[in-house]
C-alpha cells in the first residue's frame, strides 16, 4: 500500500485555514487533520482532544524533551506543536494527512521530509483579513494587533512554498486543496520506484 501525502498548510490568522482544513477532512474520508498540541487556553466551544491537545507549557516542554514532536513552535507566546507518532501511524496507513501550521513549523517539516506538500492560503486581501481577525470576537485588542503584525511576516514566507490558494470563499479553496493532493498523488518521484505495482 502506498504512503498517505503529508500536507502542510500555512497561511496568515484569519485566512480561514481551520474552516478549509475541516470541511477538506469532512468531505474526504482519505484525508486526516493532524490535531496539534497546545499550551494556550481553550476558546469558546474548543474541545480537548478535538480542536487541540491542550496541555500545560511544563508538558509541553516535557515532551519536546522527550522528541514527541514532528516540528513545535512558539506562536504569540504559547506552544504550538505536532505530535510525530500521530501523524507517521495515519501516513503508514495510507491516510494523507493535514497539517494546519504556522510557517516555523513548515520550515523544520521542510528540512526533515522531502515528500511533504506546502501549501500557503491567502484571504481574498489584506483589507479582508483585518475584518477576519477583527470579527472574530474572541480575541483582546493586543492579540489582534499583534496577528494582524504577524500576517504581515508571515507573507514573506509564501516563497517557499508549493502552492497558494487564495480564498475567496470555502468551497472553491477546498476544490483547489482537493485538485493539489489529486497531482501529488500522480507525480513521478525521482527516487521512487513507480512501476513497481505495474509488474
Ligand atoms: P490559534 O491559536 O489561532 O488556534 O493558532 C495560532 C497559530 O498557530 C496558527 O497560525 C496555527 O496555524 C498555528 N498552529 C496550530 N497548530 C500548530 C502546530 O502544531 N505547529 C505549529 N508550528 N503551528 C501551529
């Protein structure tokens, strides 16, 4: 059996990578959304174990510690990371899995996996994304300012990924995700052995 695709999509706050990522894993029973770990405090309506692990900084720092993580990162001030056995389990079963990541973390998947699809998605513009981050009403002003500062670096990012996705609205970006994995999927990998189910 092949190997599921891993997936890395990065993108500014408020590009809508959470709402892509969930219905992209409703609509496609192939495809897994990595649950990452956390040490900041649960929102309105997060659950444990559903929209994160959420842990303590010391647990967090424990399992660093411990190699645990695929990639972590510092993001506004709390940890942020992808638990590894989590991930390798649902790619040996063939699933493709989704990493929804900020672009620290892309960087370090980058430099240990050369399989590993990047993927930036972009809000329509910057215009947008203020009224995104702004509307989203669960945030204080300082952590508002500060993701709306971060966007900003985050752009200059785009480089190094493989693909962007802007969007305009869920249903389209989630085709585009859709048609990226369909080529992943049939692209020739240069140390691969492609013939091999053929014979
Ligand atoms: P939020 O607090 O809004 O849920 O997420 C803040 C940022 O952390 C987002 O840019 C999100 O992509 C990023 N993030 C979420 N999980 C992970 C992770 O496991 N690793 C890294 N590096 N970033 C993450």
């Amino acid at each position: 059996m092949d190997k599921g695709v891993l997936i890395v999509i990065s993108g500014p706050s408020g590009a809508g990578k959470g709402t892509v990522c969930r219905n992209l894993c409703q609509q496609n029973p192939n495809l897994y959304c990595s649950i990452s770990a956390t040490s900041r405090s649960p929102r309105q309506g997060e659950r444990d174990q559903e929209s994160y692990y959420f842990l303590s900084e010391e647990k967090f720092r424990e399992l660093i510690e411990q190699g645990a993580f695929l990639e972590w990162a510092r993001v506004y001030g709390n940890y942020y990371g992808t638990l590894r056995q989590q991930v390798e389990e649902k790619l040996d079963k063939g699933l493709d899995v989704i990493l929804e990541i900020d672009t620290q973390g892309a960087k370090q998947i980058r430099r240990n996996s050369k399989e590993a699809v990047f993927i930036f998605l972009l809000p329509p513009s910057m215009e947008e994304l203020w009224k995104r981050i702004q509307g989203r009403g669960t945030d204080s002003p300082e952590v508002i300012k500060q993701r709306f500062a971060a966007a900003y670096q985050e752009l200059e990012e785009i480089w190094k990924y493989d693909y962007a996705v802007f969007n305009e609205n869920v249903p389209d970006a989630v085709k585009n995700i859709e048609a990226i994995i369909l080529a992943e999927k049939c692209r020739i990998k240069k140390d691969g052995d492609i013939l091999s189910r053929f014979f």
